[in-house]
C-alpha cells in the first residue's frame, strides 16, 4: 500500500355516502377548477378567511341536521380555496424576498461524500484486524453527524484503540496556542494524545509502545489507564481533519508531522480527505521561502491561500519533502468539484477551531490572519473574528471610509467599535471595521488585507507596529513586511508573486484529485 489515492470514480351510511360523492366531485378536474374560480374570487374580493351567516340562518336543530351536508361541502370547499389561495400567495412572498435580497445564500450544488463515509463504504479492507489509531477532533463527522469516532468504535474489521489530537484538541475546546496535556477520555475509555502539547511530532513510544507510554504520565490527572493490551501498538493512522485552505492553519503541519512519524515506524497513514471550505480554485499570497521561513505555522513553500484539500497536500508532502515516505493512502470524497464553497457540499458545518466559527471567517482568513503579526486585534475575543479588525487608537469611521473609497473588488467595510474578552487589547474598547464580503469569487483576501495594514499603518504612523518574526512567519517572508515599512504599492509587491505563483500551480497539477 504505496503511496495512491483511492480513485474516487470506482471507487350514518347516508351522510358518509354524501361526503365521499363531494370529495369526488371537487377532485374531478373541471368541477374543482369551478368550485376553486367561485371560493377564490370570495376570498380575493374581501381578503379574509370569515364567512358571517345572516340571522335567518338560526333554525331548529332538526333543520340544521337535516342541512349537514351542505355545511360539510360548503366547509371542504372553502378549505380548499383558502389552501390554494395561501400557497400563492406564500409563493409570491417567496418571490418578492428573492428580489428584494441582495446576497442569498448558497445554493447545494451537489451533496457530497466525505473520506470517512467512503471508507467505510468501499475500502474497509485497510483496517481489517488493525488496531487503528485516529488523528481528529469536533470536525471528524459523516453527512449526518456522527463523529468518526463513533463510526470507527462500531467496526467490527479493526479496532480503535487510540485518539490524537491537533492544536485545540480533540474536543475542540482549547485555545489558540493553549497548551493540552494526555488524557484518558471518559465516554470512550480510550487515551487521547496530545500532538499540540510536549511533542508536536508523535515519538515512537506514542505509535508503537502506548501502554509504557501511558504510564509516564500522572494518572491522576489522566484518569484510568486502559489495559496495555488493548493498546500495545498502533497498526494504521487515520488522519480525519477539516483544514480551512489557508497555509498557517495548523492541522496540515500536524498531518504532515504525523505522516513522517509513522513512516519511521513503519506505520500505514490514510487520510479521509474533506473539502477545502474556500474552494479549490484560488489561490492568493507569495510562495513560503523554503527552509529559511519554515515553522509549525508553515512547513513547506506553500502560497498563503493554496487552493488544495488535505489529502492533495499529504500527496504532495509525501512525494516532494518528507525524509522518509510514509505508506499513504487517500481516501477522497465524492462528488466534490474543485470550485465550490463548503456551503455548496450540503455538509454540515463544524467549527473546526474556536476562533473559526463560520465560512465567513475562513473566508477573510487568509487575509486577516496577518494582523496576528501586528499591534492591531484580529478580532479575537468577539464573536466575529477576522472579520472585525481594530485598537483603541483607530477610528474606525474614517478607516472605514478611507477602505471603501478604494473600490476593492467584492467588498465593503463598516465601522465597528469592539471590546475583546480575551487576546489583545483585553477589556479594553477598540474602534476599527468589519469586513463584508459580498462578492467572494472575485474578493481578493490577503490583497485586501494587505492594503488594510498599509492604509492603517499611513493613518497612524505612531502607534501601529508590526511584531516583526511573527508576521514574517506567517508571510512566509520578510520582503512583504520590509515592502510596506518602505511604503511601497501592494499592488507592485502582488506582481511580484506572479511567477511563483504560476509555478506552484503547475507543481501542484500532478497530485490533484479532483475537477
């Protein structure tokens, strides 16, 4: 099992007698069309659901009885036209609601099948009578919900006998850059470990000797230790993953980690591919320069925005930068098409980290995420960020203002006054903006974020700063931030990615595995 990718292609009799000629009647084709002409123009004319009787219509009771059948079919025929008069008119809302809304959601191009669900479909045969070992966290589900995990446990080809979790953890729950120690989950009595904590590349004795693993940590705090034999050895990884398409993300640093540790120990490596939330089309931002910029928040001469799933990056680090190929397998989804948006695929949404709440932030992510390199908040701390940017020193009218005279292409900027509850600027009210993306097949992120800083940084030459390492970290580079401390055009410096840009995007054709 070499390296390859699934090949997603293979892979009272009387008055009873009355209502029931009634009911044929008024469904009979012409004498509905009647009735339904005559009740409709009633309720057309007053524009009401009430009928008032006039008073002569209070008779004796054996008249009323001997009448039942009128009022039945004069009831079913009324119901009949209010019905169908409602869903006209619920129709035209409709109608009326589209034209009035200028951004509607996306429509489902095409529900799609995640790696997971195709696995378990077709390719079970690669965990038969293996001890299975899981790379996940909150966004490791099917199309309805169920938490690999949870599918994996009900397997009765392989066994799971142990978790591993990225930055932010397993359950989803930690912090960015929070440290998260070992433990022994709860509901799964399964020993969860930390690839975000004293290691960020599993050591052998995690892979290969978990029950002496286990036991260096304080069970006290990890809880009960699983019997060694269920977990003597990992047999196969799973990698199952939502990366959200932008380089610093830090799951892909993690994969790729993982994938070099199991191929010294000689450890098969699938991976179940899922969508890149932000399409597979674009990509945007220069070209990491490699090794000199390369770091946990960017391993390999990736653009900012690259534009592939996480089974087309463990394809393309297995073959071009690993020091030893790992046994990898992709297992790729089904019926995804490289240009659509996650709101397209009809699968659920799962925060695949807390400051990633919706497709709207993963969106500006590439972009935004270079104020984390600045004196200026991202936003986290409040329930948008990325999208909301500021400091208690920008005014954050006149930057709104300054942006939108800009016409940059698919977006608008509002201002926005903010008070984080945690990161920079803590308790403290900041004014800046919130991004609005109305265009985003045209918005050009990490462009637009880049004339953001430059445009802050011209406002307010004194009080914005870059933090200098960090954001040459995430760049990839030095030359963008020393392009902008020289107050050059941003859009001088974009043509200059132009070539690697090109260049990357031929290297990157021969491990694509979809349309």
């Amino acid at each position: 099992m070499d390296l390859k990718a699934i090949d997603p292609k293979k892979t009272g009799s009387s008055q009873k007698e009355g209502e029931k000629k009634f009911l044929k009647k008024i469904n009979s084709s012409k004498s509905g069309e009647k009735f339904g002409n005559e009740a409709r123009k009633i309720v057309d004319k007053y524009d009401r659901y009430e009928i008032i009787l006039p008073a002569r219509f209070s008779i004796c009771s054996q008249r009323l009885n001997n009448l039942w059948p009128l009022f039945f079919s004069l009831s079913l025929l009324i119901f009949w036209a209010l019905n169908s008069s409602g869903c006209a008119r619920e129709s035209k809302r409709q109608e009326q609601e589209k034209e009035r809304v200028s951004v509607v959601p996306a429509v489902v191009k095409e529900r799609i099948k995640p790696g997971i669900e195709v696995l378990l479909e077709k390719h079970r045969n690669l965990l038969k009578g293996r001890k299975i070992g899981l790379i996940t966290n909150p966004t490791g589900i099917d199309s309805y919900l169920v938490s690999t995990i949870e599918r994996l446990r009900s397997l009765s080809e392989g066994q799971l006998v142990a978790l591993y979790g990225p930055e932010h953890g397993v359950r989803g729950n930690a912090q960015a850059g929070e440290y998260v120690p070992f433990y022994v989950d709860e509901k799964y009595g399964l020993p969860v470990f930390s690839l975000y904590g004293q290691s960020l590349k599993p050591p052998q004795d995690m892979l290969l000797r978990l029950d002496e693993f286990m036991r260096s940590f304080d069970t006290t705090e990890a809880g009960k230790i699983p019997e060694p034999s269920m977990v003597k050895e990992i047999e196969v990884m799973l990698f199952d993953l939502q990366d959200v398409g932008t380089r610093v993300y830090t799951y892909i640093a993690t994969m790729a980690y993982a994938m070099e540790a199991c191929a010294e120990a000689g450890i098969p490596f699938i991976v179940l591919d899922r969508p890149n939330p932000i399409n597979g089309v674009m990509m945007e931002g220069p070209v990491l320069k490699y090794p000199e910029f390369s770091s946990f928040i960017g391993l390999y001469p990736l653009p900012l925005r690259h534009g592939m799933t996480a089974g087309e990056l463990a394809l393309l680090f297995n073959e071009k930068y690993l020091k030893k190929k790992t046994r990898l397998t992709v297992i790729p989804m089904e019926k995804w098409k490289r240009e659509m948006w996650f709101d397209e695929t009809g699968l659920p949404w799962v925060i695949p980290s807390p400051n990633m709440p919706t497709l709207d932030t993963a969106t500006v992510y590439p972009g935004q995420v270079l104020f984390e390199g600045t004196n200026v908040s991202e936003g986290r701390g409040t329930t948008r960020p990325f999208e909301l940017c500021g400091a208690p020193w920008i005014d954050g009218y006149e930057l709104a203002k300054e942006m939108n005279r800009l016409g940059l292409p698919g977006v608008r900027f509002r201002e926005a006054w903010f008070t984080p509850t945690f990161s920079k600027y803590r308790g403290e009210l900041c004014g800046g903006i919130q991004i609005h993306v109305l265009d985003r097949n045209v918005y050009q992120p990490v462009r637009t974020s880049l004339v953001l800083i430059q445009t802050i940084k011209k406002m307010y030459p004194e009080k914005f700063k870059f933090h200098e390492t960090y954001f040459d970290k995430i760049m990839g580079t030095d030359e963008v931030r020393k392009w902008l401390e020289a107050g050059r055009d941003v859009d001088e410096l974009i043509a200059r990615w132009s070539e690697e840009l090109r260049v990357f995007a031929s290297e990157r054709q021969a491990f694509l595995l979809y349309k």
